[in-house]
C-alpha cells in the first residue's frame, strides 16, 4: 500500500473537513486499486469513531479514549505502548496486539487504569503505521514443505512463512543471514509471508557490517532525491561580513560528513564579546513544500554510520551552501551581544556573505595548549592559524564562560566518551548541537566541537526568544528535567555505596550535584551511567518551552545546523522568510520601521509581520504533526547510531573469547548483573545461573546480589574478573563468566561487613 493510516490522518483536520478527492490528491493516489484500499481505510477508521465523514469531506475526531504511541517489546514477550503524549506507558498482553508488532505506531484503547504498582493495560486497536517492511532473518526449514524465516531481532515476536523456491538460503551454520521482505503482514488467523530478497555474509568485514545494519533499518533503499533546480541568492541583498575572520571548527573526517557553522568573535567597547555564528545558508535555496523540502522531511536529518554518512543534503545543494575556506560563501548570521560574565543581552539576525579565514582542527588546538607562552616559533598545525591565534585564545575563554554559566543553570556534562574504537569514524565525536538524550558528554579543550557546541546552544537560544516574542510558528526544541523520584532512586544506590551526598532540606537529589559527587570517586563511569538514565529525552514541539539541558528558561529553537537536522532547516526556512519578507512598520504611511531582526523590536509589534499566505506553509506543516515525526524520525537515527556502537564493540571482543579481563559491574538485576571491560566499554551479562559458588539473592535498594552463605557481594561499580565465553555480534550479546577467587574467605573479607546494615539505608537531608 502506498499510504499508511499515519498519513491518511496526518492529512486529515480535526477543525475542518476535507473532500475525499483533496485528500485522495494530498496522498498521490493514482490508480482504482490505491483508491479502494483508502476506501477500505475509512470505513474502519469511522467505525472506530476516529474519523468522521459527511457530505462536507472528512475529519479527524481524535476521540479521548483512544491514545497514540509505538509498542516496545522485549524478547520475554512483554509488550508496552509507548505514548506520543509522554503518558505512563501501557502493558499490552499478547492476546491484545492484534498482530502489531515492535515498532509499529499504534491506537491504543485503555482497558485497565494504573494503579500504585501497577502499570495501565490496554489493547491495540488500530496499526497506524508498520515499522518493519523488511527485516533481518535466518531460514529454517519445518517439516518437508514448509520453510521460515526467524528474524534476528527477537522482539519480532513471530515468524514469517517463505515460499519453499528460496529453501536454497538455509544455512545450519549461521554463516549468512538473510533480507526478507514482507509481502502479506498477519490478519485473522493468516500468518505473515515474505520471500528472501538477498543472503547477507556474517563474517564480511566493517563495509558488510554496515550493509548488515543499513538493512536492519530499511536504510540501504533509501530514494534517491528528486531533482530540483536550486534558486540563486543574490549577493546584494546580503550583509557583506568577507572582512570578519571567520573560523570553520572541523571535527568530522568521514565521507559525506555535514556542513557545520563557522564562528567569529568580536570585542566590545563597552565590555563582553560580540560572537558571530555564521550557519551554511541552505533554506533560502528550495522552496517550502516542494519535492525536495517534502524528500529533506522524510529523511529527517544526516545520520552517520562511523566513517561514512548518510547525507540529509543531496550533493548539489550542500556543494551549494557549504561553507568553504578562502570562498565567498552566503550564510545566516546572528551576532550574540555577551557580557564579560557571559550572560546573553542582545542579538541581531541578518542574511550575510561570509568568507571563511580557516579550519580549526584539534591538531590545533592541542598545539596551542602545548605551545609555550614566549616561543617564538609557530607548530606547523598552527601555520594556517598564525594570524587569528588571539581571536582562537579568546574564543576558548568565552567558550568556557558559557559553559560555566550553562552548568550553574543545571545542565549536565557527563564523562561517557563514545569508545575510540576506530571503525566508528565520527561516531565518536558528538553533534554540535544540544544531544536528543537529555546529557552532554563532557568534551576536553581540544576537541573543536566543544566550541562550536557552546556558541550553537546560545544562537538556538536566540531565536526561540525571537520567535515566541514575535508569536511566530516554530520548531521549538523542549527538555525537561528529570523526575526527583528517579533521582532519589540514585541516590540511594549511591548512599548505599557509601557515597556522601548533600540532599535538599526536603530529601531530594540534584542532577547536576549527584554528577559532580560521582566523579570524584573510583565508581563514577557505573554511576553516571545510573544517573543518565534518569534523563529526559529533547522533543520537538510547537510549543515553546523550557529547555533544561541548555539551562534556557523559555524558548529554543534550531537553525544552525540545517546541512544535519531537518528541524534546523525548517527554522531557517522561517527566519529567512523573516528577514526577507517581514513588515517592519503597519503600512506604508508610516515612515519608519522596527528591526525585525533583532531583540529591538520585542514588544513593539502590533500587526501581523507575515502575510497569511507566508505563514501557510508553516502552520499547516505544524498542524500535520510535522513535530511528531521528526521526534519518531529522531529517536529511529538514536537507534540506528546505537546499533553502529553495539556492533562496533562487538566485533572488538570477538578476539577476546576465552581470555580473562578486568571489567567494571554496570548494572545488577534479579537474573545477573551487567559488566563493561574497557577499553571498548563494551558490555556483557553474567546470568546468576553462572555463578555456581552459592545461592543468590537479588536487593534492589542496594543495586547488588548477595551470596547467602559466603556472603559475596556484587554491586554496581565493583571490578570483576570476567571470561569473555560468547560474542553474538548481530545481536550484540556477549556472554561473561565470573573469575571466581580461590578462597571464600578473601571474598568475605572484601565485602568488610558492611551487608547487614545496608538495607536500612534512606534518603535523608544532610
């Protein structure tokens, strides 16, 4: 089918109706069959009272007991609908999927509400999109005329019946794995069919691994852009900035790798810092609605796959608007007005003509750092820079101001550095901008993204205030803090350690405290890990609101880096529109005009600044739940780079089956406990069935099994000798085995007594 029911009721309005031949026209349906199967769609969806039709066209109904979201299953069986809304999540029994499976967005109607222990239970009442079209699988053969497909990926909880012509793909060596593609997904009592669409090898090196994953997410097909003809930005409606010396922090080396913004920095008369960030100017360059603009949202945003990218930009527009050094580039620029304290007083926007003075590599900055004060020679990584190493002294000074005041805001850095495991490319340096994960890691002086990352946050900043002090439509990027419950429940795992901490007067933790706690002992990597888990992802929405992670109060929104998300793309789409076509003044009879551009004009509007026409795109784009999307589109590249690490490390402990290590317990549950061995930080499992010494038991208030007669502990942070036994690289799983000691008697006498009073451990204010 060409549509899924998402797109019919994203087409859809919940105000106004719609004729069936305008939305049969907003899903390019073509063909009688296409039409039938939009008629079949509607008739279940007015059945289910989700849409309504009349003689006036279609509408949305969005009844009340019926709650969008996406299953997560596990490999137990155990089925949760995750809420679009950010609702608790609901327990769905297998009898209540209905066929769905994870991954799938679907309609969920509660049956039972939550209660103190107890999560709400639902069913699911209606697919709203499939997420698996495809998907990884080994053959067998059941009985002599019957062949499966097995997908790799457990939580598929189901298997797919093959025609016996591909019985050739069989392997009982697991060798190769195979693509199936689903031509009939189950409904009734028919089960899912699929055929074979190509073998895949296991064992083919790093670029079969990234075919491997590629495949997994249905990212090896991707359509090619539609051609479109680039429009041409005149140089004379631009601010000319060619004589400020613009620096380009390069970071990424991989193929395809995005374009990022440059930076400039300025000082003030009257005290503090002007600091330009200049972006690649790509929105001016498509039009709004057009099929590239609709191709640029599909995708979503560039997504790397360790040294190779997949590039948002098809490679005439970002040969277009890249910024290059030595070249006259167009951009949009903002000039940040900082005091000496660091503190954001002004801003002005402009469309601007940039011409880059040079790269700003770590190379050079680790040379600048160990460059001593009166040398009188220059480091050959700092030739290029010889003329502009004041403006790069003094941009590492803001920089750290603005990371300072960014903490004390309540932001978090923590030190959880991707593992420098050569195969992840640029994987190991992260995006510039705020991370979707709610935490920054913490990023040394010489690391160029640290500096790009601090002027980005404060550009973003600037333009949600803009446009929320405008009442403009926007993108705007949302972060709350985490919940105190979770924090508290870190706390006491870290009380329970015997770490000190310094609570609130009412018991309650702090992100940024606990974080600063943890470093300062020899279990911080396992406890920030706990604490990061308690962070709350950033999502877009159309609303502004806080941002915790950028320690911004009120609005933030993304525009610099459109070459690597879509949502900066779309903000810089309305800021130009802004720039180029806002109405400074109420008519024309009046002579003079506010600056549209700048903070000025805060409060001083009171007429529409955009035509309704310039405003329709956006809005409708908005009201079709172009947010959504691009959070589902977002957390979908967040599982694709996790599956790139997975691999990456797995593929590093592969050699290491049989020998002894050294790793650090991350996590502890009732069925084992979890153990990272640097350097690859890759993690394993020891399950509890392999610990043959004693009997243990599980004690959730102090994260850590204990031997009930050797009293042998296992807790978070501790340093174990582990067998690396098993290495599942397509599945990431690695297998561990304890190194038990020789005598009981030293193991007791590591733990030094300290069980028997450990349960009685509470949160209290110091």
């Amino acid at each position: 089918m060409k549509f899924t029911v998402a797109d019919l009721l994203d087409q859809l309005s919940n105000t106004e109706p719609m004729p069936l031949q305008d939305l049969e026209k907003a899903l390019t349906l073509g063909s009688e069959e296409e039409r039938q199967q939009l008629r079949i769609g509607l008739d279940a969806l007015v059945r289910l009272a989700v849409v309504a039709e009349s003689d006036a066209g279609l509408q949305r109904l969005d009844p009340t007991d019926l709650v969008q979201a996406r299953l997560r299953c596990s490999s137990k069986g155990f089925c949760f609908a995750l809420r679009d809304d950010g609702g608790e999540d609901i327990y769905i029994r297998d009898h209540q999927l209905n066929h769905a499976w994870n991954g799938d967005r679907v309609l969920v109607k509660i049956t039972r509400e939550g209660g103190r222990r107890r999560s709400p239970e639902g069913g699911v009442q209606c697919i709203l999109a499939r997420d698996t079209t495809s998907l990884l699988a080994q053959v067998e053969a059941r009985d002599e005329d019957r062949l499966l497909a097995i997908p790799l990926d457990d939580r598929l909880l189901t298997s797919i019946e093959l025609p016996f012509d591909d019985r050739s793909h069989a392997d009982a060596a697991g060798e190769t794995v195979v693509e199936v593609s689903i031509d009939r997904f189950p409904v009734g009592q028919f089960a899912a069919r699929g055929h074979v669409a190509r073998s895949l090898p296991v064992r083919g090196g790093p670029d079969a691994d990234r075919d491997l994953l590629l495949t997994k997410h249905h990212l090896q097909g991707r359509p090619p852009a539609p051609r479109a003809s680039l429009r041409h930005l005149d140089e004379k409606e631009r601010r000319d900035l060619t004589a400020l010396a613009v620096l380009l922090p390069a970071s990424w080396n991989g193929v395809d790798a995005p374009s990022l913004p440059g930076l400039s920095l300025e000082a003030r008369e009257e005290g503090g810092w002007r600091l330009w960030v200049h972006a690649p100017a790509v929105a001016e360059r498509i039009s709004p609605g057009s099929a590239l603009d609709t191709w640029l949202n599909q995708q979503a945003g560039a997504n790397c796959a360790g040294t190779q990218w997949l590039p948002l930009l098809p490679p005439a527009l970002d040969k277009a608007s890249a910024l290059r050094v030595g070249e006259r580039n167009e951009a949009v620029s903002v000039a940040l007005e900082l005091s000496s304290e660091g503190v954001l007083e002004h801003f002005r926007f402009c469309l601007s003509l940039v011409k880059p003075a040079a790269r700003l590599d770590s190379a050079a900055l680790v040379a600048l750092a160990e460059r001593k004060p009166k040398a009188r020679t220059v480091p050959a990584a700092l030739k290029p820079l010889k003329e502009h190493l004041p403006l790069v002294e003094s941009l590492l000074t803001v920089v750290s101001l603005l990371r300072s005041r960014r903490l004390e805001a309540g932001s978090l850095d923590l030190d959880l550095a991707t593992p420098a495991i050569e195969s992840l490319g640029d994987l190991r340096i992260p995006l510039p901008d705020a991370s979707r994960e709610g935490w920054l890691v913490q990023l040394p002086d010489s690391e160029p993204m640290g500096l790009l990352r601090e002027a980005v946050m404060v550009a973003h900043r600037a333009l949600g205030r803009h446009l929320a002090a405008l009442q403009l439509p926007g993108l705007f990027a949302r972060n709350n803090a985490p919940e105190t419950d979770d924090l508290n429940e870190v706390a006491k795992a870290a009380l329970a350690l015997e770490i000190p901490l310094e609570l609130s007067a009412e018991g309650n933790a702090d992100a940024a405290e606990l974080a600063a706690a943890f470093a300062a002992t020899d279990r911080s990597r396992a406890l920030q890990n706990l604490l990061r888990g308690t962070m709350q992802p950033v999502e877009l929405d159309s609303q502004s609101g806080a941002h915790a992670l950028a320690g911004e109060a009120e609005a933030f929104a993304c525009w610099c880096c459109p070459a690597l998300h879509y949502a900066d793309l779309w903000n810089q789409q309305l800021l130009a529109t802004l720039l180029s076509q806002g109405k400074d003044r109420p008519s024309v009879r009046h002579k003079t005009g506010i600056d549209l551009a700048s903070d000025a004009c805060h409060g001083s509007t009171d007429w529409s600044i955009l035509t309704p026409s310039q405003l329709a795109p956006f809005q409708e784009a908005l009201a079709h739940g172009l947010a959504k999307r691009l959070n589902a589109r977002n957390r979908f590249l967040l599982e694709f780079q996790a599956d790139v690490l997975a691999m990456a490390q797995s593929r590093y402990a592969e050699p290491l089956v049989g020998q002894t290590l050294t790793g650090v317990i991350s996590g502890v549950q009732s069925y084992g406990f979890f153990v990272e061995v640097p350097p690859s930080q890759v993690e394993g499992l020891v399950h509890v069935s392999s610990l043959k010494d004693d009997w243990y038991e599980y004690r959730s208030r102090q994260n850590r099994l204990v031997g009930r007669k050797n009293r042998r502990v296992y807790m978070v942070g501790d340093r174990v000798e582990v067998e690396i036994q098993k290495v599942d690289a397509l599945r990431h799983q690695i297998d561990l085995a304890v190194v038990q000691p020789e005598s009981g008697e030293e193991a007791l006498a590591a733990t030094n007594g300290v069980l028997d009073g450990a349960e009685a451990l509470v949160l209290a204010p110091l």
